[in-house]
C-alpha cells in the first residue's frame, strides 16, 4: 500500500491510500492498483510546509503516518504480495530451466558509451550494409568476455542472452563483421579513448608499452606478398619467432599501450618474426602521434631499450623509464652497481637504491646520433634476490659441480656458454698452441653473476624525479603483463582459429574491447571503495577481472508462466559490482518490462 495524489474531475488535488497488485490474462501481466481509502483533499490537510505530500508518503511508509486515522493502515503496509505461477506439466518448456544471462546488461551499456555503436553505425550506413553489424559486434565482443569461444560456436549460442543480441540469422554475418571491424579497428580504438578520456578523466601522462605474442595452430609460416620484381611489399602475418610460451608454431606480435588506471589504450599487431624493439616505434607512430596525448612518459622493459627508440621517444618530445640489464652492463656500470657507496637502506635491510645522473650518445635509426642526459636509477632487493637464486639453484649447483669435476662440462648446459673460456692446449707439452680447444670455466665471470643477483638499473629521462618516483613508475608494468594474462586465460585470446591477416586483427579488437570493459567495472569498483586507481600495490584488491567474468556470466534468469522471472541469487562479487555502478533493482520475480527497465538503468551507469 502507498499513499498518492490525485486530482478530482474539477482538477482539485486529494489524497488516497492505493493498493498494487498484478493481474494476469491471456498469458500477459499487467500491474495495476486499487483504491484503498479515500482520506480528503489535500487542502484540508497541508501543513504549509514544503514537500507535505513527500513528507506524508514517507510517514506512512515509515508506518507512523502525520494524518490520524491511517495507522492501522500504515501498520498492515507492506502487505503480502504473493503471486501464483501455474504450470502446464504437459509443456515441457514450462518444467525445465532454460537460464539466460543478464550480466551482459553491463558490458551492453558500455560498449554504446565507449562509443563503438556510433563508429559501426555510420560505417554500415556508408557501406550500404544489410546486416545487424552492431548486433554481431556486440555479440562477437560479449560472448569472449564472458563466453569464450569460437566464433562460430558465439554465434551458435547467441540465444544464451535474456534479450536478443543480434538480429542476424545466418554465420556468414559473423565473417562479413569481422572484415568491417578490421577496417574500422582504428577509429574504434580511438573513440574509445576519447570517450574513456571523458568519462573516467583519463591521464595520459604516462604510457606503459609492453609485447606479447600468440601462438596459432598451424605447421607453416604466411607467406610474405611480393611485387614482380620479387621485392617483399607485405609481410606475412603469422612468423615462426621467439615465443613467449616456448612454444613451435608461428605467432603473431602485439604491442599494447595502457595508462596509469590500467585502462587499455591501444593495440598493434606485427609479424611474429618481429623483434620486441622493433615495435614500439611503430606502436607509438600509431599512438602517441594519433590521439594528442601530449607528452607522455613512456614506461618499457628492457627488451624494448635501444638507441633507436630512445631516440624516437625524445625526438617526439616525450620521456622514458625502462629497465636496463645489470647482466649486460659495462664494465663501468656494473662496478658503479656493486660499489656500497651511495645506496640508502630501508629499515629492515630488505631494500637498497641509488642513482647517478650520466651522459651517453645514442644512435637514431637513421644512423645519427644524440648526446643524452640521463638517470640511472640502481636497487636491490631481498625479494628479488631470493627469486633469482630460486631459479638458478639447479645451474649454480651445476657449476658447483664442474668447478670440481670439470670433464662434467662435456654434458655442458646452455646457459654455461657465457661462463667459459677456450684454450688452445698441446696436451703432450701443455704449451698453448694450436691444437684441440680446451674449456674451462671463467670463475670471474661466475662470480660477478653471482653477486649481481637481486640488481635492477632503471633508465629515464626524468632526471628531476626521485629514484622511489622512477621505481614506482617501472612497477606499473606489472598491470600490463596481468592484461596480457588475462587476454590470453579468462578471455582465452589464443590459440586464435580465424585465418586471414583481417580476421585475425578484428578478433585481436574483440579482446581488446572486452578487456577494456573489464578493467572499467574495475576502475569503478576501486573508486566506489576509495581506493587509488593508480596504485601499483595489489592493484585489483577490488576485484579481480576473472571474479567479474565469473559474478557477471552467473547473472541469470530464467522465464515463468504468467511473465514473471525467476532470477539467481546476486554473489557477494556481483553486490559490489551493483554497488559501485548505484544500481538497486528489486529481482523479486521481476517481469520483463522490469529488466528492460533494468537494462536502462545499467546504461544510465555509465
């Protein structure tokens, strides 16, 4: 029961206590109400204070209502609504579950205020397309960020959603999609920064660039596209390279971008055969150079560093900090890293840094060169040191061996090649000649190995930064390397199963838009909880992205006679998934008019 304003037939306003209630007829429900009391006019009971007709619904909500004679009313509300669902056990369809998902409703809201509609709205109005390309988007986009699958099996299941995805009927509209967001690859991944840029006050004050590849199911390499003369005009896509998962078959390389928020800016993909360092002069063209950022702080390991790309990054006008190999330093350096002088120790003894401003020339890729000024930023840590022995305790123990059994060095391990020395022997006079090569070890060299461990040496061009500055910044890669994580096992982003360069890249941008919705219910999450967006210390201790694909793929509902839904009981996840977008829905057997209002408020979200 309620308490409402009317108006009478002479448009005078009074008041009444109503009661709702639903009314089935012919397999439709519709809600209406009933008059419980009439109480009078609202003239004979105003206060003359503001809001007395708000002021009295909540009293008599609250069940102490300000008019006298309503309280036996007040007391009874709410009153009990039951509703009663018949089945037909004859249909079967009536007496079986048959859920479907509604955790779309949230990835359905962001994808139109990402602003990806409106780029393949007017693509498809320009092609003259007549297919559901928005649909089949949508479709291809949520069902690998809660569904993972192929793209013929998404297609299979679109029925999976409570409200129907896409209008499209037939598979070939999947492929025909797959080409018009290749094309449109660049464009959507730019209206997506602008709108993220607006939305969620994107910094782009640093960039943090990494690469990975994906490995595909095939024995062969893509052939490279020649002209006559036999002269390479595109390369193949899928190369034999060094795969990060150690694996044989051909790979694709992709470089991605990411802000501070660990919100996804962009992606490029090259040949698998293509070098880390090779990308990221190309990756920033397409980037840096394209979005008007500004300048930008571009955050990279080691295997990005060389002469080139530091080069290009200050050309540009921008700055870096990237790791440098303590390993592969001078000799100059690594006596600077080993020498106690100058660091500064936490209390606890874990922690040790210090830095030193330098000068050095590096060379362009058009063969010039630059004089740099620099920061070398050097730390040691417990924690990293014990990481390090961990995984050389079988190669240090190796050695240990050789050093006193040295015939073992004929079942020599890769990895001791660095450590050896040849000598040329004349094993009847011992005199060095030229003879047979004899190998022993270089116990220099090993030792200086060893005492390297647990040793990191930033770069940057921030020189006025302080070395804890630099060290938090170089931490921020590890929000990366999670995306590429989660690319690749809870959106399954390989092996990948489509064929052509195009294909390939419009499957790539499904997963880079579904990780980047992802990461925004994320960013959400930490600011409905207060938390730093941009800390690098348990970043996703708000949610991670595998428990909200799990809360919003468990999201369901299924259908009961009469037009009412049966919806699953909300996880404590996807409580604060709802919480920090402000969304309170009453899943009490909602109708499907409720969902849909529903679905309204989850784009209202955003």
């Amino acid at each position: 029961m309620f308490v409402e304003c009317a108006y009478s037939k002479v448009r005078a306003p009074y008041l009444r206590v109503c009661e709702g209630y639903r009314e089935t007829k012919d397999g439709i429900t519709k809600v209406k109400k009933r008059i419980v009391k009439n109480i009078g006019p609202l003239s004979r009971f105003d206060d003359g204070k503001p809001d007395y007709v708000q002021r009295l619904k909540d009293s008599f909500k609250a069940g102490a209502p300000i008019i006298e004679g309503l309280a036996e009313l007040a007391a009874a509300n709410p009153t009990r609504d039951v509703v009663r669902v018949t089945f037909d056990r004859n249909d079967a369809g009536q007496c079986t579950l048959a859920p479907k998902n509604m955790g779309y409703f949230l990835l359905d809201a962001l994808y139109d205020s990402l602003g990806i509609y409106d780029v393949l709205n007017a693509h498809k109005s320009r092609r003259g397309l007549d297919f559901d390309l928005n649909g089949t988007a949508k479709l291809l986009a949520f069902g690998r960020a809660l569904f993972p699958d192929s793209k013929h099996a998404t297609f299979e299941n679109k029925g999976r959603f409570l409200f129907p995805v896409t209008k499209s009927e037939a598979v070939k509209d999947v492929y025909y999609t797959l080409d018009a967001l290749d094309e449109k690859a660049d464009a959507i991944q730019k209206r997506m920064n602008l709108k993220i840029m607006g939305s969620t006050g994107r910094s782009t004050e640093v960039c943090f660039y990494d690469v990975t590849n994906y490995y595909f199911e095939i024995g062969e390499n893509d052939p490279d596209e020649l002209d006559k003369d036999g002269n390479i005009v595109r390369k193949g896509l899928r190369k034999k390279g060094v795969s990060k998962e150690k694996r044989g078959e051909p790979i694709v390389q992709m470089g991605l971008f990411m802000d501070s928020n660990g919100i996804p800016i962009s992606y490029q993909l090259f040949p698998g055969s293509s070098t880390d360092q090779t990308t990221l002069r190309p990756a920033m063209r397409k980037t840096i150079g394209n979005m008007n950022f500004g300048r930008v702080i571009v955050v990279a390991d080691g295997g990005l560093n060389s002469g080139p790309n530091i080069a290009h990054i200050l050309d540009a006008g921008n700055g870096y900090v990237v790791s440098k190999s303590t390993k592969k330093s001078d000799k100059t350096v690594k006596k600077w890293i080993l020498d106690e002088a100058g660091y500064t120790w936490n209390e606890s003894r874990t922690f040790k840094v210090k830095s030193q401003r330098r000068t050095r020339t590096v060379k362009a890729q058009d063969g010039t060169t630059r004089k740099i000024t620099e920061k070398l930023v050097c730390f040691w840590s417990k924690s990293h040191y014990e990481h390090e022995l961990h995984e050389n305790e079988k190669f240090i123990a190796f050695m240990k061996t050789v050093a006193e059994h040295p015939d073992r060095l004929k079942d020599r391990q890769r990895k001791t090649e660095q450590f050896l020395k040849k000598s040329l022997i004349d094993t009847t006079t011992g005199e060095v000649v030229k003879a047979d090569a004899v190998y022993s070890l270089d116990m220099d060299k090993i030792q200086e190995y060893l005492d390297l461990m647990g040793y990191y040496t930033i770069m940057t061009s921030e020189i006025d930064k302080s070395d804890e500055e630099i060290i938090s910044l170089y931490h921020g890669l590890s929000r990366i390397e999670d995306s590429f994580r989660v690319t690749k096992s809870d959106l399954e982003g390989r092996p990948v199963f489509v064929r052509t360069p195009q294909h390939i890249n419009a499957h790539f941008l499904t997963c880079f838009m579904a990780l980047t919705m992802i990461r925004l219910i994320q960013h959400k999450i930490l600011k409905h909880q207060g938390k730093a967006t941009d800390s690098t210390e348990k970043w996703e201790s708000g949610l991670s992205a595998h428990r909200i694909q799990t809360a919003l793929r468990e999201w369901q509902t299924t259908a009961l006679p009469g037009g009412y839904f049966l919806t699953c009981a909300p996880s404590d996840d996807l409580k604060l998934i709802l919480d920090a977008l402000g969304l309170h829905a009453d899943l009490r057997l909602p109708s499907a008019s409720d969902l849909r209002n529903l679905k309204l408020a989850c784009d209202n979200a955003f």
